[in-house]
C-alpha cells in the first residue's frame, strides 16, 4: 500500500502539471513567434515520427512486461504506468488501459485513483457531467486520500474552467469562473511556494484577474531561479507567457511563446496540444495561410491518431476556415501560374518572330555583302581596266592630246578643284597647255589611278615629282587636307 502511494505521488504531480497545461491551453489564446522559431517549428513537424518513437518503444517495452507472470500490485502497478505513457498521446488506449486499471483495484486507494484518472479521461472526451460523477463516487466509500487531494484539486479546477469556457450564458461563465479561482487557492495551498506548479498556478491566478504585469512578474522570477528550457514544464511555462501577453496586446512576444510552446509539445510527443492549433489562426490572420495551413493541417492529424475527440472538434472548425484560404490561395497561384506561361509563350512567340526577322535580315545582309564584294570587285577590275586604258592612251598620245580628252570629258573638272583650295593659291598653267603637272595627277586620281608609282609611269614624271605635287596640292586645300584626294576622287 505505501509502495504504490510512493510511485503515484511522482504519477500526480506530472499529472497536475498536464492538466494545468490542458486547462491554460483551452482558454485558446493566440501568440507570436520569430521567423527562426518557425523554421524550427518547422523541422520539428517534419520530423515529429522521430519524436514519437521513443514514446512508442516504452508502450512496447511495458506491454512485454504485462505479457510476462506477474502479481495483481504489480499489473495495476504497469497499467498505471501505461495509463501515465499514454496521457496526451493516444486517448483511446489511455481509456483502455484505465478501465483495466479498474477492474484490478482492491484497496481504496487503488479505487480512488482508478476513479480519477477515468474521470480524466472522460473529460478530455468532452463528457463533463460524467467526470462530475465518477469525481464524487471517489468519495463515496470514504474520504479522499490526502496523497489524491491534488490531482483531486487539478481536475477539478480544470473541469470548471473548461466548463467556463464553453458557457453559454455569462451567469454560468461568472459561476464557473469563481469556482476556477477556489481550486486554484486550494492548489497554491497543497503545493509550496516557489515550486513550479505554485508559482505557474500563482500567476494563471493573476492572469485571471486580469493582473498581467504581475502574472508575468511572477513567471520571470521563477524562470531566473529555475531552468525552464528543455524541461518538461516548458510548453505549459511558455504557453501561459503567450496567453499574458496576448491579453496585453504584445502580438510579437505572443507568437514567440506560442512557437516555443508548440516545439516543446512536438519534442516531448504530445498529440494532445493547443499552442500549434492557436499559431496557426494567427499565422492565418496575421497573412501567413500556406505555414498555417500546415500547422493546421498537423494539428488536426495529431489529433486524430491520439483519438482526441474534442480537440479534433475544436480543430476542425478553424482548419475549414484555414483551408479555404489556403485553397484561394492555391487557386491564385494556378492562376498567376497559368498567366506566367502565357505570358512566357507570348514571349517565347515574339522572340521566335524577331529571330526569324533577324535571320531573314542577316540573309539579306550576307546577299548585299556578297553583291558588294562583287561590286567591288567589278570596281576593282574596272579600275585596272582603266589604268591599263589610261596607260595606253599616254603611249599612242602626247600629254596635249590627254588634257583636251579628260577635259572634253570633264570640262568642270579644273573649277571644282580649285573650289576646294584655299583662294590664295596659284596655279599656273602654261600658254599653250590646258593642264599642269599638279591638275593631271589629280585628274588621274579622279580617274581612280591612285598609285604614285603608276601615275609616274602614265604622265612620264619622275615618282620624287609626283610625290611633291601630291603634297603640293594637299596643303593648298581649304580644310581637312588628310581626306583631300578623296574629295577629288569623289567630284
């Protein structure tokens, strides 16, 4: 008898703590969490079947020791522990494990604690005039025992407030309300000052009436005396600071606690939460629907495979909200998606277009480079044509008889050059000669003969003479003398 009072003291007290988290967590307030929380939050969904693993294994490892020979103390005993691995994880088989718990009990105690953690049972199943029931028939035989007055004092002061919380009427929510802070004031009592479940009742006490700087006062005192980081009063610890700070309006610091809250439960392999579900509607309203969308998405899984009755009711009533956004949100995409690839086969036309433009350009462009080159060409032999041409007519000829056949061909030609020389400039041409040395070489540079060498051989000039009157007459010009000749050449 005083063994297995010893081993459900340890049993109660986390049992406390889960229905102080369960109740806090019920008042379903929203937070606020960081983008790096999320990312975190975010590994940790992925990654939850990691975290329910170990959980799993001790069910296993508890169920070969129920297979094995074993007394009626120390079956109650393992149903009991199965009864504890089970809390927040599958209700269903809690459920079974606390009626089989049950059937075995023979002292009062053992009837009295199989009593109670039935009627948890039936309140997290929603059934809160039965858990009222089976409360007080604990009572019935005898009185409480005191290691029970506790957990006693947490369910009821968890039952009230979740009563309070789906109240009607404001008088039943005000009735509820004062019977919630009775039990709390019972539970600060039993549990000494400073310790966790004292100080964390202390200020959801505060909070409830509406003393929020205290009620946060309260918890950072206890967090800088206590580590609270990656023990397992972390989600309720955090939870609480997300509800106090939303009650004052303090969104970002909301979140941050939220998000802290809902990795803890994920990390500890808790199905049975609320901080995921609650970060998600404000993920949702705060604009943010494709990550609410998933963390709702994995609230209402985890809440299912724990056969959370009313949790999965509660979920389901956000998610279908959550989910028609995200399913808009969806339907956006597809369209923008959808207007993106017309838009990129317009694109993908348009530039098919220009390239074949471009090509039939480039075609024609080789086409005219060819006819150029060919033209040039033809110049080219037409030039040596009329060089040789040139060159045989000074043979048969007197450079007389060349002056009055260029001019006869040319008869401006005399003016235009001197058009383009500075006024000043003499050129004297002979009494008896049309043209002088310097017009007859820039008549055969007009005639396309460029070469000095060549014009020496044409008008039987020494090439020092020719390169003089070249040069003679380029600095006779009126501007640009480098391009002078080309001026010529182009008259």
């Amino acid at each position: 008898m005083r063994r297995h009072k010893m081993i459900d003291v340890t049993q109660i007290r986390q049992i406390c703590l889960y229905f102080i988290g369960l109740f806090l967590m019920s008042c379903g307030w929203h937070g606020d969490a960081d983008q790096a929380l999320l990312k975190e939050l975010d590994q940790c969904i992925e990654e939850r079947a990691v975290y329910y693993a170990p959980r799993e294994h001790q069910v296993d490892s508890l169920q070969a020791l129920l297979a094995e020979p074993c007394s009626a103390n120390e079956r109650f005993e393992l149903y009991g522990r199965l009864v504890e691995t089970y809390r927040s994880y599958n209700l269903d088989s809690q459920l079974y494990y606390t009626e089989q718990r049950m059937l075995l009990a023979q002292t009062p105690f053992e009837k009295q604690v199989s009593l109670l953690n039935y009627s948890e049972v039936l309140m997290r199943s929603g059934m809160y005039h039965e858990t009222l029931l089976y409360m007080d028939s604990a009572m019935q035989q005898q009185p409480l025992d005191p290691v029970l007055e506790p957990y006693y004092s947490h369910l009821r002061r968890t039952l009230f407030g979740l009563m309070k919380d789906f109240a009607v009427t404001n008088r039943e929510r005000q009735t509820y309300h004062e019977i919630t802070q009775q039990y709390r004031e019972e539970m600060m009592a039993v549990h000494p000052a400073g310790s966790f479940l004292h100080e964390l009742v202390r200020a959801d006490y505060l909070y409830e009436e509406q003393l929020y700087d205290s009620a946060l006062q309260v918890l950072e005192t206890y967090e800088q005396a206590n580590r609270v980081e990656g023990q397992y009063e972390e989600p309720v610890f955090a939870f609480t600071r997300a509800q106090i700070y939303r009650a004052i309006g303090n969104r970002d610091q909301a979140r941050h606690y939220l998000a802290i809250s809902a990795i803890a439960d994920l990390r500890n392999s808790i199905r049975e939460y609320i901080a995921l579900r609650e970060l998600a509607v404000l993920l949702y309203e705060e604009g943010d629907v494709s990550r609410a969308y998933n963390y709702m998405v994995c609230a209402a899984q985890d809440a299912m495979a724990g056969s959370e009755r009313v949790r999965s009711i509660e979920t389901s009533t956000a998610y279908s909200v959550v989910h028609e956004a995200y399913m808009q949100q969806v339907r956006r995409r597809q369209y923008w998606m959808m207007a993106m690839i017309a838009s990129v086969l317009v694109l993908l036309g348009l530039l098919t277009s220009f390239l074949l433009y471009i090509n039939r350009k480039r075609r024609q462009l080789t086409h005219l480079n060819e006819r150029l080159a060919q033209s040039n060409e033809d110049l080219r032999r037409s030039n040596h044509i009329k060089s040789v041409y040139v060159r045989r007519f000074m043979k048969i000829t007197t450079i007389e008889d060349f002056d009055d056949a260029f001019l006869e061909l040319f008869p401006d030609f005399v003016a235009q050059v001197k058009a383009l020389l500075v006024p000043e400039a003499e050129l004297r041409i002979k009494p008896k000669e049309r043209l002088n040395t310097d017009f007859r070489v820039l008549a055969l540079i007009y005639l396309g003969i460029t070469d000095s060498k060549q014009i020496a051989e044409i008008l039987r000039y020494s090439l020092p003479t020719i390169y003089n009157s070249r040069t003679h007459m380029r600095n006779l010009a009126k501007e640009d003398r480098e391009h002078f000749e080309e001026k010529v050449a182009a008259l």
